[in-house]
C-alpha cells in the first residue's frame, strides 16, 4: 500500500497501516543499526546491553508489522515488509539509519530516541485499540529501560574525561539536525488522532525539550540550538544514502532465496 | 491413545506446569504468567498465552514446548493463541515462585512501580536488590542488561559474587 495522498481520502485502514509501519520501520532501522555493536561494543556489559536493547527494538516491530498485516488484511506476512521494500517505501526516521558511529554517537541517538520514545507510548497507551494498546504498554516498559541506560551513559561520558566529553558533545551536535521531523504531524497523524488512535508528538515537545536539556546540562554539555535548521521527509520516504546500504544488507539474503527456509 | 475429550480443563493446566522457560528451568509457563487462560470446548483445546519480552527470543521455543507436550499427550485439536490485550509483568509472579527462583541464584523481581514514579526515580532509583546467596542489602548494579531480556547484573559487596536480578517489569 503506497502512502496516502492528499488527491484521495484516507480510510481509517490504510492510515492504521500506514501508522503502524512507520512506528515498525523505526525500530527496525535502529534495531538493525545497535545490532552492529554486538562483539563491538567497549566493554562486556555495554556489548549485552545494546544487544538486549537492538532486540527490544526488533521485537516491537515485529509486532508492529505483525499487527500491520492483519489491518491491511491482505494475507501478507510481517517479513514481505521487511524484506521486499525499497528505500523509498520505509518510512523510518532518518535519525535511525545514521551509521552507528563511534560510542558517543550511539548513545547521543539513544537517549534523544529513548526519551522521545517514552514520552511517545505514554500518550499511546491510550489508543482505543485493545491490540495495539496492548502492544504499546509492553513496549513501553522496556522503553523505560532503554531511557535509563542511555541517560546515564550520557552523563558519564559528559562529566567524564576531555575525550569523551568531546565525543559525545560532537555527536550531539552532529545529530542535532535530525530531531526537528520528530514532531511534525501530517494528514495520517491527525485523522488517526481524532479517532484516538495515534498520539500527537508535537504535543510533548516541550516536556522533551525540558528532559534532554536538564539532561545535557547534569553532564556539563553544551545545549544546541532548537531552533537551527532540520531535516524532514522521512515520513514521505526521503532518506539519506546510509539507508539504502543498510538494506543491502538485511534483505540480500532473503531476496537471493526467496523461498529459503530453516527447516 | 487419548483423545482430547478425556482431558478437562484442569489437567491441560497440569500438563502446562510440565513447560518450562528453557532459559530458567526452575520457573514454568503458569509461573512466569505467560500461560493466560485455557478453554476445552467440542473437543478442541485452546491456550492463550501472553508473550513475556518483546524480543525474548525464548517465547518461540516455549510456544513449541507447548505443543509438542499437547501433542505427546495426545491431543491433535489445538490451539495456541498469543495475545497482546494483557500486558505481562512480574507482578503475576507468585511469592512461591519467587522463592524458587532466588534458590536459583536469581534474586527474584519486587512489586513494579507506578508510572508516575518513573521520571522522579531517573535520577536514582531507591530500589535495593538483596544479594540471593547471602542476603546482603550492600550490593551494587553492574548493568540493567544481563544474559537475558529479562535479567540485569548486580554485585553484592558482602560476599563478593556476581549475580542476576530479575527485572521488575
């Protein structure tokens, strides 16, 4: 199913599809991108934890997608979205295709993706829709999870050593640019919205705002500006190159067999 | 052989007790409070069942050990159902099973807190996990995450092991 245009009216399943799979291909994408650190990472204990958290992620878009399918009712299966769409048709946030990084940055994107994320199934837990609230609740749990590891890393590294509070401070810097399209709101957003059934993200922004900022100022870091220029359009399936390479990856060897199985 | 008919209600749940989480052998299915509820209806046994972590890679297993036991008993009618419209927490754990599990080794989860509390608590949760070995309060968090989704690793400071917490969740 293609993303809704303005020229034609939405039905409530194709925006519930649609929703759906936005909310799955950005824990996917991110998923797949931590997933990267395993037998990486800096030390034993972050190794397993990113891992942990890269599952998580996977999980709720598992489910995600799974729920997905049965909306848009057309026999497919979870794995036809996840392998057999281009770059163009994902709809995931740019900040979740961005290379991994070094250390810095990847904590840098978790924590502003964790938060954003905790404050997001807050208002999703109450959607009227008893499978995917159900689905938001669990995910929200771990969610929780996820924002107290990445803040306290944060703090760490930024009240840490020269090196470290350098490298985080950069990759704050860096990533600055991506968080703008985080709030922006279009026609599937508010027509699921009116039917309780998608949160509005602009509406916390500023709760958002208070946390990180409180949050990079504990870990003696500098603030950047809101306000400077953001990049947009993931949600209408503009990415940057790293995308297109990720997928290389992920679907190559589903796509050369197709048909494959483990049994 | 049996059929589905002989079995009520009562030893489906008996023969769900026999399933076992594969990562902590000690806790079964009906512990854990992933096994929800069980229907025997014109012959055909349903189990529904509610999945622990997101990404715990260990429910597909379980969802297999649950119908191969099924099947070894017999019963070709079934069906498993996982459902979302519960959401599992630790709370479901029974103070039996609890006490099992700090046997094991693993100290076990305490009651979860409410959401409200979250955000206060970011900035240092009061919350003491007593070591499971020697019952000291003196222990410290290594890392939320452990071998599993649903353990984190904690140190006790008294008799200077390593150990696993399960995650109130």
């Amino acid at each position: 199913m293609s993303t809704a245009t303005k020229s034609k009216e939405l039905t409530k399943q194709e925006a519930l599809f649609e929703y759906l799979v936005r909310l799955a291909d950005d824990r996917l994408i991110l998923g797949h991108r931590l997933s990267e650190w395993c037998g990486h990472g800096p030390i034993l204990e972050e190794d397993i934890a990113l891992a942990n958290i890269a599952l998580d992620y996977i999980g709720h878009a598992a489910n995600l997608y799974e729920y997905a399918v049965e909306v848009e009712g057309e026999g497919r299966h979870r794995d036809d979205l996840v392998y057999f769409r281009n770059d163009v048709e994902y709809k995931n946030l740019k900040i979740t295709e961005l290379p991994r990084g070094d250390f810095g940055f990847t904590i840098a994107r978790q924590f502003l993706f964790s938060s954003y994320s905790y404050y997001l199934y807050q208002l999703l837990s109450d959607v009227k829709d008893e499978q995917f609230r159900g689905m938001v609740e669990k995910h929200f749990k771990e969610v929780k999870y996820h924002l107290r590891h990445s803040r306290e890393w944060v703090l760490r590294l930024g009240d840490g050593t020269e090196e470290s509070h350098k490298r985080i401070q950069d990759a704050f810097n860096d990533i600055w640019t991506y968080i703008g399209e985080l709030f922006h709101q279009d026609e599937v957003d508010e027509f699921l919205q009116d039917k309780n059934l998608a949160a509005n993200t602009a509406s916390f922004k500023s709760d958002w705002k208070d946390l990180v900022s409180d949050t990079l100022e504990e870990a003696t870091l500098d603030v950047p500006d809101f306000d400077q220029f953001m990049v947009e359009g993931s949600r209408q399936g503009l990415h940057t190159e790293h995308l297109g390479h990720l997928l290389a990856e992920m679907q190559h060897l589903r796509r050369s067999y197709p048909d494959g199985n483990w049994q | 052989m049996a059929t589905t008919a002989t079995y009520n209600k009562e030893e489906i749940w008996d023969l769900l007790s026999e399933v076992k989480d594969p990562e902590i052998p000690v806790l079964s299915i009906i512990d854990l409070g992933i096994a929800r509820e069980v229907t025997v209806s014109n012959g055909k046994v349903v189990v529904r069942i509610t999945p622990t972590y997101s990404g715990c890679p260990a429910m597909k297993a379980i969802e297999q050990e649950i119908e191969k036991t099924l099947k070894v008993n017999g019963i070709q009618n079934f069906e498993v159902n996982k459902d979302f419209s519960e959401t599992w927490t630790t709370d479901w754990m029974s103070d039996e099973a609890k006490k099992r599990l700090k046997e094991y080794g693993i100290a076990p989860p305490g009651k979860t807190e409410k959401d409200d509390d979250f955000l206060k608590n970011l900035k240092g949760s009061s919350r003491v996990i007593p070591c499971p070995y020697c019952d000291s309060t003196n222990t410290e968090l290594q890392s939320e995450f452990g071998s599993t989704a649903c353990k984190s690793q904690y140190y006790c400071h008294d008799c200077d092991e390593p150990f696993e917490h399960f995650k109130c969740i």
